[in-house]
C-alpha cells in the first residue's frame, strides 16, 4: 500500500456513488482481491526490521547527544527532534504490534503473539491484555453500549456535567466540558497525554456494558485495569495472558532501570520517555479521529449491525508519516475494520475494491491531520438522536462551534 505512494499522490477524493442498501459482508469479501487477504511472514518481518534498525540508530545518536557538550539553548532543540522522529518510528512499531493482534502479521498464530508480545512489552503496552479489549472493540465497534474505545456522551449526559459546574481540573479531563479556548486547548493536551495511560488503567472511553463480567456502573474502575488479570474486562481464561503480558512489562521494566543506572535517569527519560509520550499522543489521536467525524453516526443497541458499525469508522490523511512510517493505518481504516486480517500493505487494494459497494457511507477526510484533530475535538462534543431511529450524530451546542 502505502510503501510505494507520496503525499504528492494521493488521490483527491471522489464524488461518491449514492447506495441505497447497506451491502453485507459477503458481497464485500467477494469483491476483495483473494491476495488482499494473504499474509506474508517475510514481508511483514522486513517491516519489523526497517523499523527496529531506525530506532536503534536514533538510540545510538541519542547516546552522543547526551554527550554533547554544548549548551541548552543547542541540546534541547535536538531532544525535540529526537523524541519527536523517534516517537514516529515507536508509533510504526505499535502499529506492527497491532497487526500481530489481529493475526494480520502472518498465517502462524504464535508467531504473532510472540512478535506482538515482544514489540508491545518493549514499548510498555501489555499485549495480550490490550488484543482482548481491542477485540471486543472490533466486534462492537461504534455500539453506544458496548464499545470499548471512545463512546461519547450522549447530549443528556453531557447537559449534567454542564449542569454541575465541573471544577478545572475535571473540564481538562472531560473535554465535553471545556467551553473556551484555553480549557479546550488545555483538555486536549491532558487527552492526548493522559488518554492511553487512563484507558489502560481505568478503562475510561469505554461503553458501561462492555465488561465480560458486570457493568461500568456497579463494578469500581480499580478492577478495571488492563494490568489486572482479575479484572472484570477479561475472562478467566483470558487471565494468564494478561499476567503473560505484565510480565513483558516488568522485564522492559528493568531493562529502562539498568540504563538508567549506566545513562542516568536524565538520559533514559530523554531518550526512551519523551519518544514514548509522543507515541501515546499519536496512538490516541488516531484512534480518535478513525471514530469522530461529523457524519460518523453511533448507534444503540437496538439498532446496530456490524457492517453499520464498521462503516461509521473514518480513512484520514497523514501524507508521508501515515502512508510510511504509520504503515497507513491513518489511509485506510474502514477495510480494517470490515476484515481486520487484511494485511496492512493490501488495504489500500482493498479499500479500492468496495468503496464503489460503499458508496455514500463510505467516510473519508483528506485533509490536514491536526487540523482534523483540533476541530473534531472543539464541534464533536456528545452525540445525539439522528434522522433515523437509533442513530446517534455528533453534535455541539452553539457555544462550542
């Protein structure tokens, strides 16, 4: 896909053909290239490679650089820098770890979940644990009540916070309740900090009926966390992966503290926390933009479908990073979620193949990424009842747009 494409060439949007009838999976799959859904474990590795070999390159210049002897107003740029390229290429190897959850990576399902397990626990993300909620994600994407990532507020939910006065601390942390520049600007810097740490450890963004075991209303948020085999988001035999995937953690752990103790805590703040920071920024912003746009409906549990629910998801535009480094997982979302074993290097051929099928339900934004973050978050702030029954659209009040 995106491997041989640049900014230059992408495609200006189409005008969409008009589809009258949601299509069904199957008329979908059929219209898919078989190729599409083929796996190759050499291709994917060289993925792997190119992206671990840039990233020890940039450790090994971040080495010298904290040998530099030079002043701040010199050093700080270049950490900048550093962090910000390194968290791109951090990002690019979440990005492959997740293929690995999906079984995406290769036909042979242990190898995805030992290469998944590795890249993730190096980059401080508990694999299994995450591949299990990010499952239940995937099968009950943009259901109002058992969704698991991103489940808005509904405008009734949104007028009592309005109505309690929210301090400013919790208008930070609940962007619905930002009402003015700074707070909005504010918010959406603790939402892209906080976000992924807050969804790990607290499940937040999650719909109340999405646990395997109780609801988001009765069972407290400490036995909700990603890190706790115990917890009421997984099964029971779900549990030993997770304390599999803790232990990942625990070992990358030690490894960030034995630097440290050669580098200095600086250092290894420098070098590996900075770039992990922005990753966390890029994983949320992208999750975020793929389920919040304007004419990406919610829908409750009455009136959900899959295929709905899949098409209510959103392909963006990140130019060079997202189509080569993000190995285009901004580009082509939608085909993702229809058939999330098609590897990423075959979903802009997929996605070709139904968007004529998916005509006007098709959703794409091909414009500046940012921009759309900034305006998805100041005009999306809860969702509302649609033209059609159980449909739920985004919304603002007036103040907000």
């Amino acid at each position: 896909m995106g491997v041989t494409a640049t900014a230059t060439q992408v495609r200006a949007p189409t005008v969409p053909v008009v589809v009258s009838a949601v299509p069904d999976v199957k008329t979908l799959r059929d219209a898919i290239p078989s190729k599409c859904f083929e796996r190759s474990l050499v291709r994917s590795l060289s993925y792997v490679v190119r992206d671990v070999v840039f990233v020890s390159a940039l450790f090994t210049s971040a080495v010298y650089l904290a040998k530099l002897d030079a002043p701040w107003t010199v050093t700080a740029p270049l950490w900048l820098l550093y962090s910000f390229v390194q968290g791109l290429f951090f990002t690019g190897l979440w990005i492959l770890a997740h293929e690995c959850g999906h079984d995406s990576f290769s036909p042979y399902l242990n190898v995805n979940a030992t290469m998944g397990w590795i890249l993730h626990s190096a980059l401080l993300v508990p694999f299994f644990s995450w591949k299990f909620s990010h499952a239940r994600h995937h099968r009950y994407h943009n259901h109002m009540e058992k969704d698991t990532v991103f489940v808005p507020s509904t405008k009734e939910e949104f007028e009592a916070k309005e109505a309690k006065g929210l301090g400013l601390f919790a208008k930070l942390v609940d962007h619905t309740a930002a009402d003015t520049p700074i707070l909005t600007l504010g918010s959406l810097v603790v939402h892209q900090v906080f976000g992924w740490p807050m969804y790990m450890f607290l499940n937040a963004g999650a719909g109340y009926k999405s646990l395997v075991q109780g609801s988001r209303d009765t069972v407290a948020r400490h036995k909700q966390s990603h890190y706790d085999p115990r917890a009421n988001i997984f099964t029971a035999a779900e549990a030993p992966f997770v304390a599999i995937s803790d232990l990942g953690l625990l070992l990358v752990i030690g490894a960030l503290y034995a630097a440290s103790r050669s580098l200095g805590v600086g250092t290894t703040l420098l070098m590996y926390g900075l770039p992990y920071l922005w990753m966390n920024h890029w994983i949320v912003a992208i999750t975020y933009l793929h389920h919040t746009h304007e004419k990406a409906p919610h829908y409750d549990a009455d009136n959900w479908t899959f295929v709905q629910g899949a098409m209510s998801t959103v392909d963006r535009e990140f130019g060079f990073i997202g189509r080569h480094i993000f190995h285009g997982i901004v580009e082509y979302h939608v085909v993702h979620h229809l058939f999330p074993r098609i590897p990423f290097y075959h979903a802009e051929e997929a996605t070709e193949a139904v968007r004529g099928l998916l005509g006007d339900k098709y959703i794409e934004q091909r414009t500046n990424f940012m921009a759309d973050l900034w305006t998805a978050f100041t005009t999306c702030k809860y969702v509302e009842q649609g033209a059609k029954k159980g449909q739920l659209m985004w919304a603002a009040p007036a103040k907000a747009k």
